[in-house]
C-alpha cells in the first residue's frame, strides 16, 4: 500500500483552506486583500486550491496609495487577468481629493498610513463583513497577539481585550450589524514557511523580491529607493546598489536590504541567517514602539 508524506507545508496549507471555506460559509460578503506582496500571492494560491474549479467566493481588493512599486502593479494587473477574478480598486488619492485625508508633510512623509480611511471607506461602500489578508504572527508584536478571526467594531477598530478563543480551530464570525472581521489564514505561518511554499507551488512574484540593481539614498539608516515619491533634498545622495525588498509596501515607507540573492534558494539561505524580521525594513513601523498596534486600533488591516 502506498503511503502518502504529509509534512508541515501540507499541514498549514490545509489549516489555511480550511480558513477560507469557513470565510465562505459563514459570511454574506467577504473580500480577499491584496497587495500585490508574497504573502497576499500566497493567499490566491491558496484561494485557487479551495475553490477551483469555480470562482472566488469573493472579489480581490487593492487599497492603492498611488506610491506603489510599479513592478507589484505590473504583476497585479496581469495575475489578474491570468485568474480571472474581480479586482476592486480604493484610491488613496481619492481620498486625498475627496478631503477625507490630508497628505502627510516633511521628508519622512508617507501615504501608508492614510490607507486605513480609504480601506474603511471601500469596506462600507460595498458593504464588505470579512476581509482575508496576509498578516502573519512572526512579523510583529501587535500582530501576534491578535486571532484568526479578529473582530472590528462598526468603525474598523480593534479591540485587543475583545478578542475570541479559538479552541480546537472553531472560528465565530457571528457579528452585529456594522461590524466586520479581519482574517489571517496564514497567520500561524513564518516568513520562511511562505517562502518555502513559493518554493513548492513554483509561484511567480514581482522582480522586486529578487535581487537588482537600482538607485537608492540611505534615509535614517536604511536603503530607499529613489523614486519620486520621497520627498528628498540636497542631503540625499543618490547611488547604486544591488538589492532587493523583504516586504512590499508603500515607496516612501518600505526600506530595501543589501543582496545578491537571484533565486528562491538564495533567499531561503539569506532569510534563514537573518537576525531581524522583515517589518524591521518597514519605516512606518519605526514611528513608535506601538506604532502597528496603534494603527490596528484605528482600522488599519
């Protein structure tokens, strides 16, 4: 009789689809997040094998700053067109124009944060009660503390001291009128486990994972790349350098790390002698020692 080795990626791959059916069950209008990074890729993935062959259960949503990686908007548009799924589009400068927010001043400026309106904003426009996202508990402290299934109140908040057992992977989404739930089926995922499944599934990602060469300046210890959007001035010395991005986010706010890794093997190794976590090359996360959780509070995904 022939035996089948179900290792550790099987197990959190099938933890995850679980999740999501469960999304599906149990709410009129969920939405999946995506950013266009490895983690939110990796959920499409996942996304494809529960439910295919038939559709989504729900559409794809970009809260778009403007200030994105051209690269991850390439690779948006065309995994788009290649799986066939609804793309729901906030825009942050709408929001900026609509005077809902107001742009952020000075030389560390950043759009990241202003997200959280527009992202509410597109919650309550098409009158979504469940987002899925890509958040993992490796990547910071207020994340690892927060459940599978996390719970906002009608203004997008998190509570941390209302939060919900999960005992023997049973998840409530039950919520009153108003209210949405957050949810990481990849939460209980490392950064090398994501990696380690892109590996497996032969997924494809935006060049921006892998190193290149590009120009950067060094802005409060950490190599950004020269874009535009920065606001920079006669300090900042542009040069080159062969890097590539751990996480992708907003431009003006997503830090770049020194390397020579062109393959998925190389990044492997690289990750696996790292001392620090890839929130560690987010700047928005430097703001404070609570700066995450604070967000969080105030709607952030």
């Amino acid at each position: 009789m022939s035996t089948y080795n179900f290792d550790y990626l099987d197990e959190l791959e099938a933890e995850a689809i679980h999740i999501l059916r469960e999304v599906a069950g149990q709410f009129e209008k969920p939405a999946l997040l995506f950013s266009g990074g490895k983690d939110s890729i990796t959920l499409v993935r996942l996304a494809e094998k529960a439910f295919r062959p038939g559709k989504f259960p729900f559409p794809l949503v970009h809260i778009d700053t403007g200030h994105n990686f051209q690269e991850t908007i390439d690779y948006r548009d065309k995994m788009i067109k290649r799986i066939g799924e609804k793309l729901i589009v906030g825009s942050v400068q709408e929001s900026i124009d609509q005077g809902k927010v107001v742009e952020q001043k000075g030389k560390n400026a950043s759009r990241n944060a202003l997200q959280t309106v527009t992202l509410l904003d597109t919650i309550a426009k098409y009158e979504f009660d469940a987002c899925i996202g890509g958040a993992r508990r490796d990547e910071e402290k207020a994340r690892a503390k927060e459940r599978i299934f996390s719970v906002r109140d009608e203004f997008g908040q998190w509570d941390p001291k209302r939060q919900r057992p999960e005992l023997w992977n049973i998840y409530n989404g039950k919520i009153h009128k108003g209210e949405n739930v957050r949810i990481f089926p990849i939460s209980n995922w490392t950064e090398l486990d994501v990696w380690n499944y892109i590996r497996r599934e032969n997924i494809e990602l935006p060049s921006i994972y892998f190193a290149h060469e590009r120009e950067v300046i060094t802005r409060n210890g950490q190599l950004m790349a020269a874009s535009p959007f920065l606001n920079m001035d006669d300090e900042d010395v542009v040069f080159r350098k062969q890097v590539r991005f751990r996480t992708v986010g907003d431009m003006s706010c997503t830090a770049a790390v020194e390397s020579e890794a062109t393959l998925i093997d190389d990044i492997i190794s690289e990750i696996s002698e790292s001392k620090i976590s890839e929130r560690g090359a987010r700047m928005d996360d430097k703001v404070s020692e609570a700066a995450m959780e604070d967000r969080k509070k105030g709607g952030y995904f």
